[in-house]
C-alpha cells in the first residue's frame, strides 16, 4: 500500500496576510450572517486513486456539505474532484506540463470554492482553534504530512504518524471526540479503511503532530444572506413596511453589492431564522446566550407568532400572528425595543 495505489498531493500554501482570521469566521456565524460549513453527504467516497489530485478532491468533498440553501450537494463525484483538481492548479498559475501534476495546496482550493460561491469566507487556525471549530462550528480542511504508517489502519481504523513521511495529504476532519480515538477524519481513497468508507481516526497527539509539522487547519462559512449592519440603515419610517424592498432596489441600481464602509447589504424581505433571531436577542441583552444552535436553527424560517412566543417583549402592534418574520421587520422591532417604544 503506497502513493503509487493512494495518492496524496498537498503542497504547503505559502502565508498570505489577506487570510480572514477564524475569529472573523465565528463571528459572522454568532451574528446569525453565516453558516459553518459542515460535510453531509450520502454519496459513496470519492476514490482519487493514485493521483496527486487530493486537494481537489478534498475540496468536491468540502461542497458536499451543509450550504445556506439547504442540504449539502450529494452528487459529489470522483470527475467532480479531478476537475477540481485543475481550477485550482490554474487559479495558481502553474499548469505547464511540468509542474500540472505536482498537487496543489490549500489556500488555492479556497480561493477557487469562494470564487464559484461554494464558500464566502475562508481562514487558517491554530490546533486549539481547528479542535473548537470541529466541536462547535463545522468541518475543518486539513493539509498535512502523511506518513507511511498512515496507510495502515490498526483493527479499529485508527492511524499514527510515524516514521518515514510519503508526501503531503489533504482530508476533511468530521468529528471530535469520537471512538475508537478523538478525531474523525474522511480521505478520498474510495473503499480504503476498516470499513470501506476512506474514514480513519487519530488522536489528539497525532493530530497535534501533524499541526506543528507545518500543517494547515481550514475553516469556512457560507453567507445565509448578504446584512447590513444596525447603524447603516437607511433612515425610513419604522412602520413603512410597505417600502421595505425600496433601499435593496436601490442599492441595485446605484450598483453596491457592499456600503460605503464595506458592509454587504441585505434584501430587507429575507426571512428570518431561529439563529438570527437569538444572535440579535443576545446582542441587544435579550438572552443570556443563544440557544438555536441546530442546523435548522440556521436554515429554518420563523413566524411572527413563533418570534413572539419565545420572546414576548417584541413589541408587534398588530395582532397578526400569521406569516413568516422578515429581515426589516425585525430591525423595525429591535428598534421599538431599544427605543423603549411599544
């Protein structure tokens, strides 16, 4: 069992100051803006077999995850990672025939999946910040050494990176805190592993081995909707519900995806999840902490009734319970609220 009959591929990425930091990415998550991307899919694994395309296919396993639109692809496929595989060698710039086969590295994939929208943010974390992502947040994209001893599974599909190092590797981590060992990782070796799945684990050590052997931790998160910050909206009259969509038509005709201080705007109409209506409770003192942690928490829709029965204090002024709670009018509420106006 070698690199000849499962390749590897991950060249290390070289710095780049532009990268978000993880703490900008928990942030737009807690802000109810974003969601962590987080791998579900049902497909068979994805089979590399002995090319140096893992990035590539690490990546086609990363689009197969929890996006803002609902479930996760499931029609990753092995073509879907070779393709991959060469947008990111182009995004790169080194696709001459010597160097097209190299492999590629993790920064590049990022920045093709943010490019085709896959992802809206991307940043590199510590080993402490990767192990509270994957217990917390979502998935984490790992890039890393892989030593000879990891193509050998122990009887409970356990790996240790020992001795001689066969290349770099780059493979989703699923879990945290999982049995037999602490880390749940995914590899795109097809029917490889103790049960033929390309699943394997590895404990904290090992992991934290391979972090400090110049290993990448990637994290990323989806935008459930472009926002606007509370102090850059428009003056408008709070009760002039009928004229929501007025700023969102005109930003689109004054041409700004993002404000004037680089705020993305919001259609005023989105609707409004669970999440996001505890992100701005706790934000405003509302709640002590945010209890809609669930993936459809993040996905899900709220009525105005079923806003006003978990926080009573929103001070609607009608009696209609009915119809789904939008963006605009939870501002208009927030600001009763603040206000002291009822």
């Amino acid at each position: 069992m070698s690199v000849t009959e499962y390749g590897l591929g991950r060249i290390p990425s070289p710095p780049d100051a532009r990268d978000y930091t993880v703490g900008f990415l928990k942030a737009a998550v807690l802000r109810g803006e974003a969601i962590p991307m987080t791998w579900e899919c049902s497909a068979p694994p994805l089979n590399q077999g002995g090319t140096q395309h893992c990035v590539g296919f690490c990546g086609e396993n990363f689009r197969a995850t929890s996006q803002a639109d609902g479930a996760g692809a499931q029609d990753a496929t092995d073509q879907g990672g070779h393709t991959l595989y060469y947008k990111v060698k182009e995004a790169e710039g080194r696709t001459t025939p010597d160097v097209i086969e190299e492999g590629a590295t993790i920064r590049g994939l990022m920045k093709v999946l943010r490019n085709e929208g896959i992802i809206d943010y991307y940043g590199f974390g510590s080993f402490s910040e990767s192990q509270d992502w994957i217990q917390n947040y979502g998935s984490v994209c790992w890039g890393t050494k892989w030593y000879e001893s990891m193509f050998h599974p122990d009887s409970q599909g356990v790996i240790v990176p020992t001795g001689v190092v066969s290349g770099g590797h780059a493979w989703l981590q699923l879990g945290d805190k999982q049995k037999p060992a602490d880390n749940l990782g995914l590899t795109t070796w097809g029917r490889w592993g103790k049960n033929k799945d390309s699943r394997f684990w590895l404990d904290d050590a090992s992991l934290y081995k391979l972090k400090v052997e110049f290993g990448e931790a990637a994290m990323a998160v989806k935008l459930l909707a472009p926002v606007y910050h509370w102090s850059d909206l428009p003056a408008m009259s709070p009760d002039d519900l009928l004229s929501q969509d007025a700023v969102w038509k005109k930003s689109l005709m004054q041409g700004y995806p993002i404000d004037k201080d680089g705020h993305r705007l919001f259609k005023p109409g989105d609707d409004i999840t669970r999440h996001q209506l505890g992100t701005i409770m706790v934000r405003m003192g509302k709640m002590l902490n945010n209890e809609w942690k669930q993936h459809s928490d993040y996905t899900t829709a709220i009525t105005r009734g079923w806003a006003k029965e978990h926080i009573p204090e929103l001070p609607f002024r009608d009696g209609g319970m009915g119809g789904i709670l939008n963006r605009f009018e939870l501002l208009v509420l927030a600001g009763r609220m603040l206000r002291g106006v009822e």
